[in-house]
C-alpha cells in the first residue's frame, strides 16, 4: 500500500517525504515541479505533472496500489494570491477537485490536506482554536477554506476521510542537511531574513509598523517543518485506524513579531541584518498564534523542535551550506 504525496517536491511535502521514507512507508509523489524541487524528493516514486491533467492522474492511480493521500500540491503565497485569485482558484480549487474525483473513482477513501491558519482570517480569539470563526482576509486562505469544504462534502457523499491541517508559519530545514526551504521568488520572513544575513539583499523590508501588537509589527506562531511533516505520518496513521474526519491547528502556541524575528536571526547568525519599514502587505492579519491542543490530544502530535532559535538555527545551516537553494 502506497501514500500519494501531491506536492511532495515541495518544502513541507519534501519534508514529509522524508519523514514517510524514515518509517519504511511506499511513497508515489506527484509534483508539476512548478515550485517544487526533485533534488528535494530524497526517495519515492517521483511523477512529474499536474492534477488538473486527468489522464495524467488516472496513470498514477493506475499503476500504484495508493490507500492515503497527502495533498500539498497548491500555490501558497498570500501576497499573489490579492494579485491573480484566479490562479489560486485554478490551481488550489480545481486542482483539489480533480484529485478528489480521481480518489473517488479509484475509491480511495482517506486524505490528509495541507490547510492553513489563514483559513481563519483576524482571528476573534489568541490561541486560535478549530471552531473559531472562518473569514478569510486573503484569496489564498479562502480557497484552503474551499478546499476542507469540497473535502467534507466528498466525505458525506462518498465516505472519503480528511484530516485537514492548518499549520501556522512553517520554518526551519531537515537535520540531515539534505532539504530545506527554497522557493522562487522567495517571500517567506524566515528565509528572506537569512538572505539578508548571506549578504544576497541589502535589507528585509517589514511590512507595516503600525499593528496593533507589543511593538507594531506582526505576530506569528513559527513551527518547525520537520514538526509538521510528523503531524502528517500521524494523520495517515489516525485514518488508517478508522479515524473520522477532522481539523486540526498546528503551531507552537507562541508569537513572534517580525522585529523579534529579525533580532533572534542576528543572534543566531551573528551578522549584520538591517531592516526597512514599509506599508502593510495586503491580507495580513495582525497575531495569527495557534491552539493546538487537539492535535496533542486525538493524534498524540507534540513539537519536539519547539525554540525559535533552533528553527531558525536549521534554516541557517541550511542556507550557510546551500546559497543558492537547490540551484548549485
Ligand atoms: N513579512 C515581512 N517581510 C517580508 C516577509 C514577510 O515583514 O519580507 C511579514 C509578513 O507581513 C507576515 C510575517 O512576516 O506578517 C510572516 O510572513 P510570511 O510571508 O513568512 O508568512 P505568512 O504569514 O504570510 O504565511
């Protein structure tokens, strides 16, 4: 029996690769190698194409004896999703539909989904728990949102299991060195920050100073990549036990501003990181910080990779040895 992993060349589906390979698990990774890497997929079968191609998919159901997907495969950046929704719905919302019917046809009845925190939007309550109000402030979070719908009602229909996952702010890269956070154009606050330590941009600009937090800037939970790819294993395993579907938030239940971001990467790193402050970026919420008590409790889920500073220790390791990402 195989895991389908859609996205796995990316960065958390790589990791999660990775995580699955260290278990003995058969792994089928698709990846229309968009943004994803294939030097980041250290093992499994690796097929090269999109999910909205159907008799692409169909081959890959065919010829693979898959019983659980991981689904990744989605554009995930907030900013451009305020500039072309289209893309997000092109690629997060069909796509999603595409593999689902594919699912249902092949009758493959569990998924663990790749959601998010901005499925919640400006958050009504800090931790943020599952049943909190959904209002997606970015055209990225509402399509995730649309994705855990479609996945619940496929569920009612034709018995198909979702655990959906709403990370919080993935960061950090693999112990082993081999993997790591690489995406182009890179927007994420962890890498660009250690960018800037490389000396490869002359400054990180933050977005907006004028939030309402301790220091203006905003707050976010950062977990280790590593830590959520275990959260999917465990997910697998949950379905695979005859679990039911859910939801569940994954953070470290802490925030960070981007100023305090900034400061522990100058300690971490020892260099020099100058800051500009610049105009709020569009669909931002203010403090997005998880409670993840669920995903203690019901899949046993507990960071083990919990400090800032060790995550962003990884990173930096990660783009000390690898300058130019997978690029050599
Ligand atoms: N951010 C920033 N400068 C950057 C990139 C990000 O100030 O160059 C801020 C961004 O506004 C957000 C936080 O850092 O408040 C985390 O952003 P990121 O894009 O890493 O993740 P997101 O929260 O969008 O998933």
């Amino acid at each position: 029996m195989a895991v389908l992993v859609t996205g796995g060349a990316g960065y958390i589906g790589s990791h999660t690769v990775a995580a699955l390979l260290e278990r003995g698990e058969e792994i089928v990774i698709v990846d229309n190698l968009q943004q994803g890497h294939k030097e980041a997929v250290l093992g499994g079968k690796l097929y090269s194409g999109d999910l909205r191609d159907a008799d692409f998919l169909g081959t890959v159901f065919q010829e693979n004896d898959i019983d659980a997907v991981i689904h990744f495969a989605a554009s995930s950046l907030v900013g451009e999703s305020m500039k072309d929704p289209g893309k997000y719905y092109h690629n997060n919302v069909y796509g999603t539909l595409c593999l689902l019917e594919k699912m249902n046809q092949y009758g493959v009845k569990k998924i663990v989904f790749s959601s998010t925190a901005a499925t919640y939007g400006e958050p009504e309550n800090v931790p943020v728990d599952e049943l909190d109000r959904t209002l997606p402030t970015n055209a990225y979070g509402e399509t995730k949102l649309a994705m855990e719908k479609m996945m619940k009602w496929f569920d009612v229909a034709h018995g198909i299991k979702f655990v959906s996952l709403r990370y919080f702010n993935a960061a950090g890269a693999h112990e082993s060195g081999k993997i790591g956070e690489d995406h182009n154009p890179e927007t994420h606050l962890v890498p660009v920050v250690l960018q800037v330590a490389l000396g490869q941009r002359p400054h990180i600009s933050v977005f907006g100073e004028d939030y309402p937090t301790d220091d203006g800037t905003c707050v976010r939970d950062y977990i280790h990549v590593s830590d959520l790819a275990d959260a999917h294993v465990l997910a697998v395993e949950k379905l695979r036990k005859g679990g039911g579907s859910a939801i569940y938030n994954l953070g470290n239940g802490t925030g960070f501003s981007v100023k305090q971001v900034i400061d522990i990467a100058v300690e971490v790193t020892g260099r020099e990181i100058p800051a500009v402050f610049e105009a709020r970026r569009a669909g931002d919420p203010a403090v997005l910080v998880a409670s993840s008590a669920r995903a203690r409790q019901e899949l046993g889920w507990s960071p083990s990779r919990s400090k800032l500073e060790d995550i962003i220790g990884s990173a930096w390791a990660w783009h000390q040895a690898n300058p130019s990402g997978y690029n050599k």
